[in-house]
C-alpha cells in the first residue's frame, strides 16, 4: 500500500536532482553570453561592443548589442569582428 508512495518520492528526489544541477549550467551559460567582450566594426559606421554575433546562411547577421537590443544587418556590412581583452 505504501509503495506507490516510495515510489513517487524518489521520482520527485530525482527530478529535483536535476533542476538542481541543471539550473546553475544554465545560468552559467547566460551570463557568459551576456557579457560585453566583442567589438564589431561594420562598413559606415563606428565600432560598436556587443555580447554576440550569429551570421546565418541567408547572408544575415543578428548582433546582440550590450544593451540588450538585437541588431540585423547583412553579413556583408560587417568588416571584422574582435574580441576584447577582458581580464
């Protein structure tokens, strides 16, 4: 009668296990992203820092400014992308 009981803790044991472990790899992972390393220079306008670049095989780019904003712009228009000395 009070197996099924046993059965359900452990099951929730275990799940809480793995939000445990699997919660701090992922705010690991946000916070390295979000940090302001990269400078983009792109073809008329001044270099700008940012968090992250993805270029894409549509000939796009999407840069994740340092503000939190997104910016797209063709792949083209990017000249040279550099990261930052950050100690």
């Amino acid at each position: 009668m009070f197996r099924g009981f046993e059965n359900f803790r452990n099951a929730i044991l275990i799940v809480l296990g793995i939000a445990l472990m699997y919660v701090p790899i992922v705010y690991f992972f946000e916070q390295d992203k979000m940090q302001c390393d990269q400078v983009v220079f792109l073809e008329g306008e001044m270099s700008i820092d940012v968090c992250d670049v993805n270029s894409y095989e549509n000939g796009m780019s999407v840069i994740h400014l340092c503000d939190g904003k997104t910016l797209q712009v063709p792949t083209r228009r990017i000249i040279k992308i550099v990261d930052k000395d950050v100690r």
